[in-house]
C-alpha cells in the first residue's frame, strides 16, 4: 500500500467542492481538504499572471492518480489543471490504512 496527496488549485468554490466530492462519492479519495483562499503566482503564454484560488488535499492511493486526474480533468474549469502527486513518507499507520480501505 503506497498512498499519496494529490494537490490541485481551482478557481471557485463551486469547483473545490464538485471535485472533492466527486472524488469522495467515486472512492477515488479518502479526504479532501478545501483550503481557501490561497494566492497562485505563475506564468500563462508568456504573461505573468495573479490569481485567487483555493487549493485541494486530496489523500488516496498512488495507484489511483490516473484515475484521479482523468475525473479532475473532466470536471475543473481551467484548460491546465494543477495536478500533482507528493508520496506520504511517514504517516499514522491506522491513517495510511484507512486510506487504503476507503479507496479499495
């Protein structure tokens, strides 16, 4: 069993919260996290660009981050969705395992 954190900013919180619940109802994540209010600094065709956003936590398996981002991709309003996968090195054993058991 290898779990990881996914995370990904969206724009909205209707967005945040289509996308955490899909991902929950679909057993595709154990948890997420909405983070409000985070402030994204980053360069789009070649402007730099300022933007409000929040971020979601997502907690799952590694073995589902295909899946995970296929169903992100399909609901996130932006044309290039941050979409990236950060392992979990250490963890509450009886945490790591309820991952597990939510996502199988």
């Amino acid at each position: 069993m290898k779990n990881c954190v996914i995370y990904c900013t969206v724009p909205n919180e209707f967005n945040a919260n289509l996308i955490a619940s899909t991902l929950v109802e679909d057993n595709l994540a154990a948890c997420v996290n909405i983070i409000p209010s985070v402030t994204s600094v980053y360069k789009w065709e070649g402007i730099t660009q300022t933007d409000s956003e929040l971020l979601l936590i997502i907690k799952t398996q590694e073995d589902k981050f295909e899946a995970v981002e296929e169903k992100i991709k399909t609901l996130h309003e932006n044309t290039l969705p941050e979409i990236i996968a950060l392992p979990i090195v250490k963890g509450s054993e009886e945490y790591q395992n309820w991952i597990a058991d939510v996502t199988s």
